[in-house]
C-alpha cells in the first residue's frame, strides 16, 4: 500500500535564530542563538537590547551597515527575540515603498504593526474536566425534527465537582468541538464562549498511545473562578476595530465602498484607547522592531517621515540595513553616507558587520543544514564553505536544497560533492550571471 508523505513546512531563512548568543557579561559566544561570528555586532545589538527595555532608547534608532550576506537581517530578528517571545517583529524593503503613491500610509501602517499591547484581562469562567454530558432534544414548531436545547454538564477539579445546564449556544459549541468525558473545557460565562484545552490522561475513558490529544493536567482548585488571561494586540489591530467601528455606523453607503481605509480620526480614536487602558493598568507597551532592507532606496519624503515617526510616544525600534557607502539620496543629487540624509544618521546608532571567516561560512552552512534537514557529507561541507567564500554564503545556502534533490534523484539520503557541484553548475551565481550577461550583451534587449 503506497502512502503520501505529507510535505515538509517550509522554514523561514532565520528560523533557527533564538537570540543574540551573549553571555551573562554581554559578550558575544562565536556560536550563540543560532548566530556565528559578527562578535561586536551582536555586543552592540545587546546594548541596544537593554536600552530598550531599560526605555532609554526614545527618538533614536539603529542603523546596521555591512556587505552583503553578514547577517544584518539576522541580527535584526535576534533583537526582537531578545525583547520577548511576543514582541512583534515586522521587516519590509524599502523597495516596496519605491514608487508607491502612498509611501508614508505604508510606513505608517508597517510602525503600527511593529508597537504591540499586552492585554490582561480578568474573567469570570467555568472550568474543568468533563465527567459526565448529556445533550437535551426539543420539539421545534418550524421542524418536524426535534433541535438541540442545551445540555447538562458536569465538570469536576481536584477539589470540586459541578453540575451546570448550559442553553443551545454553548451546547452547540461543545457539540462542534467534539467534546467528550476526559477533555479539560474553559467557558466564558459573560460571552459564552467555549474553549477546549485538552485531554486530561486519568480522565479519559481511552487513551491512545500515538494520537493527536494534547495531554493536560487536571486543574485544582474551584469549578468557577476568576481567571487572568493575556493576550498581544498591536496598534494596527486596534487600528482596524475602530476603523470596522465607524463603518458600521456609518450607514448603507460606507458599507459599499470597495475600499475601506484607516482615517487619522482612527489612529488618533485608537491612541486613545491605548492610552485610557496603560492608565487603568489594565494593558502596557510591547515595544516591537521595524526592520527595513536596503534603506538607501527610500527617498527624502519617507526619511523625512521616519525621522519624525521616531519622536513619537508610540513608536517601536526602528532598524534600518544598507550595503551602500556614500550614495546619493534617491531623487536627489545630495550625495550622502549611506545615501541617507545626515540628520537622520544623526539619530541612529550605527553598528558595522564584517565579511565572514572561511571556519564562519563553514559553521553557518552546517547550523542552516542541520535546520533544512539536509544531511552533508564533509567533501559537500567542504565544497559549500569554498562556494560562500569565494561566491556569497547566501548562494552556498541557496544551493543546499537542489543538491538536495539531485541527492534524491540517484537514490541516495547524503548530499555529496557532485550533488553540490552539479547543483552550481545548474544555479548561477550573481557573478556568473553578470560575466554572461556581459559576454552575450549584443543579444541582450535592454530598456
């Protein structure tokens, strides 16, 4: 009997990155947090790190500048793991703004993703172990069928067992989540909302030793309680409720606009908002990372815009990358480090990144392929790190899942020396690409 595997879940380029790799001095181990090298980038990003959290970092920002493929964006993603599991990390281009009408809208939006709020919200909830259910029928007029009416249900903790009679609607939620003897449920007793968290093993009439259940504890404690819940909102999803608000006071005539867009009355309404809950110390600041690539392709309206953005009391780290030395501002013919404006470098914190050492590349290949699940021989290892050092480590990286399935193809699980060569023989790097651009330039169209 043939079986279809299912697909490996694609991993994102930094997936592996947990933090910045520091010790408890601040300094950077040569292999931390899913990083190799860039030593005092990453001590700096760390200083970074703790300003922030310490909020000595307003109105200023960070600049990362270095060759291509050192690790500007990994660092960047590093930061935001630093800040906290749930801090909002938002990374765009700035080639995606070039040439929008609507440049600021866009940043703006991409600053309003990247500011979070934690919610903590106290709820009155029913929560326990199903022991025992039953659904209850009545006879509807409008259907010869009889309908759900509700259910009794009994849950049961450590220390109480309750029965409750719960009306259809929750009835109906227990009845779509398949709820069962042994499952651990939580219902909203304001909303009547349902969730079910898991299986409790000691409960359960049958437990399967492979399966799918999540196992969970039984709770203690009393059947109906008080129960703290936290939850991360950024700006632009406050943004959107009120903007969804307005719409639906707004009459028949908004609800037929094909676009629907966020006012500055939202933003200023949704400010507000924030505001009145840090006040009642019912939510506080999650202050999250904006990165933006190759920023020396913004131009002086967005620079412009960013540096005022920066001053703002909700505003989140700015990251800006760049590759570029002295550049002229796009648009213009000011000439200028970076091709950034001065005043806004004036703002930044800059941190340098270095090409990397030929043992680095060799360290970054394996941690990506250990992450990819592509197992190297030491010739194939060997072969990638001169490819990253004499290429780029970014096409040594890009060149690990088609040798991959050149491996596959001749039957076998290792990727081997000719896999890789094969693969580099097929995929041109940038360099080659130029050389045979160049070299067949009169066939070339150009426009």
């Amino acid at each position: 009997m043939e079986m279809a595997l299912p697909r490996p879940s694609r991993r994102s380029v930094h997936s592996h990155i947990t933090g910045l790799g520091l010790d408890e001095r601040g300094k950077a181990k040569r292999i931390g947090g899913g990083l190799v090298g860039q030593e005092k980038a990453r001590e700096a990003a760390g200083i970074i790190v703790q300003l922030v959290k310490e909020g000595k970092l307003g109105g200023r920002g960070v600049l990362i500048v270095g060759p291509p493929g050192t690790g500007k964006t990994a660092i960047a993603f590093a930061v935001s793991k630093e800040l906290g599991a749930d801090t909002p990390f938002v990374a765009i281009d700035a080639g995606e703004v070039t040439g929008l009408q609507k440049k600021t809208e866009v940043l703006l939006q991409a600053l309003r993703k990247a500011m979070g709020i934690r919610i903590r919200e106290e709820r009155e909830v029913v929560e326990g172990v199903i022991a025992d259910i039953k659904y209850l029928r009545r006879q509807s007029p409008f259907s010869p069928y009889p309908t759900l009416g509700g259910a009794k249900v009994t849950l049961e903790t450590k220390d109480e067992s309750s029965s409750f009679s719960v009306g259809p609607e929750i009835a109906e939620q227990l009845m779509g989540l398949n709820v069962r003897k042994g499952d651990l449920v939580t219902i909203d007793v304001e909303t009547g909302a349902v969730r079910r968290v898991g299986r409790v093993k000691e409960k359960a009439e049958r437990w399967y030793d492979i399966g799918v259940e999540r196992q969970v504890e039984m709770p203690s404690g009393p059947v109906r309680k008080k129960k703290e819940f936290v939850r991360v909102l950024t700006f632009h999803d406050v943004d959107l409720s009120v903007a969804a608000r307005r719409v639906a006071f707004s009459g028949l005539l908004a609800l037929l606009e094909t676009e629907r867009e966020i006012s500055d009355e939202d933003r200023k309404q949704a400010n507000e908002i924030v505001k009145k809950m840090i006040d009642e110390r019912r939510a506080e600041l999650v202050p999250g990372v904006l990165f933006i690539d190759d920023a020396h392709m913004l131009d002086l309206e967005s620079f412009s815009f960013l540096t005022k953005a920066m001053e703002s009391d909700f505003a989140p780290l700015l990251i800006l990358a760049t590759n570029r030395g002295m550049a002229k501002i796009r648009g213009t013919d000011i000439e200028s480090p970076h091709g950034m404006p001065r005043d806004l470098l004036d703002r930044l914190l800059i941190v340098t990144t270095q090409p990397y050492s030929l043992e680095e590349i060799r360290e970054i290949i394996a941690i990506r392929a250990d992450e990819e699940e592509v197992p190297l021989s030491e010739d194939a290892l060997e072969l990638l790190t001169k490819l990253g050092a004499e290429r780029s480590v970014r096409y040594a990286v890009q060149l690990l899942e088609p040798a991959r399935t050149i491996a596959l193809r001749r039957k076998s699980q290792k990727v081997e020396a000719r896999d890789v060569k094969e693969a580099a023989e097929l995929f041109a790097d940038l360099k080659r690409s130029v050389e045979l651009v160049e070299k067949y330039k009169d066939l070339m169209i150009y426009g």
